[in-house]
C-alpha cells in the first residue's frame, strides 16, 4: 500500500492540541503558551461561533499546521462546496462525519479545487459514544464493526484519513496499512482524568496501537503550565516511537 503523504514526519508532528475555548482572547493565549511545542491546532466547534474561523485562517497564514474540526454531514451539494471553501483557508486538516456520500461529495470537492493540501478525516465513531449509545441511537452490530465498515468507506472513498479511538487504532492500522493516516482523540496521560472521553489510552500505548496523530486536549490546555504538558506528552510518544 502506498503511503499517505499527510503521515507525520517527528514525534512533534503527532500532538494536536484542541484550543476548546470560549473567547479569542483564551485562544491567543493558549496558542502562545504552546508555541513551538504541539505539531497542530486543533479549531473545534466552541471557538468556531466566537470568531474562530478567521483566527483558524490567521493561524495558517503564520505557517502553523491546522486541523479544523467541523464534522461535517449534509447533502452532497452543500458538503463539495463547503469543503471548496475550506480548501482556500490553508487548513491542514478538516473532518466530516464518516457517511459514504458524505465523503464521497468532500472528496470531490477537494478534488475540483485542486488542493492536494488538506487532509480530509472521516470520524468513524465519536470516542465519547460506547455500545450503548450506539444502540440507542439506532445502529445495529458492535462498536468494532461499525468504526471498520466506515475505515473502509472511507478509503474507497478517497479520504486523507479517519479519526477513531485509541483502542480501535491497532485493527485500523492492519486495515488501512499507511495509505490513510490515523487520528485519535480520548487521549490521556497516565493519571489524568477521562472526562467526557469512553475509549481513552495513553498516548505511548496509542502510539504503539498504530495512531499517528493524538488528539490530547484538557492535560494540556488547563494544566498550570500548558507548554510543559505538551513537551511531556511529547517525550511519551518520542520514547514509543523509540
């Protein structure tokens, strides 16, 4: 299997960290707290709706890696050219929710746009969801089927990559080879707390399951020293790579 040209080249490009704030004003300050010390920004939906959108774009004008997490999901229509949008925002990374035509119509927009640059990610399943909020919002099968029936709609569907848990990243990796690269948020370093996270791991274990990027958001963002916390969980996945 070829390998995916958005595959990490340093321990350094594997740390995204959420900057999950309510103001721009906390979002610049996060930002310089961990300057140098994450690979990626991540810009979730809170910021979003408080001016998050052009800080997103600010921040890829100054050369930083980022990931713009909208979760998208519509008619395909409105998913091609919202992502022919995103494509001229200089975004690294953007994810949509892992529904085949909903790739399909992301794929193609990227693809009319000619932006081999952005990196688009199918969420398989939520890692905040377990088994029993998958039955109660309809789906039928395991946990496990559901994230491999959508890993692999979304390689034939021509995605960047897919955002799944720790724990289901080693059966990806095997699935996907290199071909699509592998995000994984819940992560936690030994003694944090999981929060609203259900399938969460250590960023060393995640490493060794096969994830190449890890999404670690509260461990870092709301500890005393933010940049501190980003050098140590980066020495975790530096000592798993070795």
């Amino acid at each position: 299997m070829p390998t995916s040209p958005f595959a990490p080249t340093s321990a350094l490009d594997r740390l995204m960290l959420p900057v999950d704030v309510p103001t721009l004003g906390e979002a610049e300050e996060l930002v310089k707290k961990t300057e140098g010390k994450v690979g990626v920004y991540k810009i979730g939906m809170e910021l979003q709706f408080a001016g998050g959108l052009e800080f997103a774009r600010d921040l890829a004008a100054d050369g930083k890696k980022i990931f713009l997490d909208v979760k998208l999901h519509d008619i395909d229509n409105t998913i091609e050219k919202a992502v022919r949008n995103v494509a001229k925002m200089g975004m690294t990374f953007m994810t949509l929710h892992g529904y085949p035509k909903t790739m399909r119509a992301a794929v193609k927009g990227l693809q009319a746009e000619g932006n081999p640059n952005l990196c688009l990610l199918g969420v398989t399943v939520l890692t905040s969801m377990d088994e029993d909020d998958l039955v109660a919002a309809g789906y039928r099968g395991p946990l496990a089927d559901v994230v491999e029936s959508r890993a692999r709609d979304a390689r034939t569907a021509g995605m960047g990559g897919i955002v799944c848990a720790a724990p289901e990243a080693e059966k990806m990796r095997v699935l996907l080879g290199d071909e699509l690269v592998i995000v994984t948020p819940g992560i936690r370093p030994a003694g944090s707390a999981a929060g609203d996270q259900r399938r969460v791991m250590t960023p060393a274990d995640a490493i060794r399951a096969g994830s190449d990027y890890l999404v670690v958001g509260r461990p870092i963002s709301k500890a005393d020293d933010p940049g501190a916390a980003a050098d140590a969980v980066v020495q975790e996945i530096e000592g798993a790579l070795g």
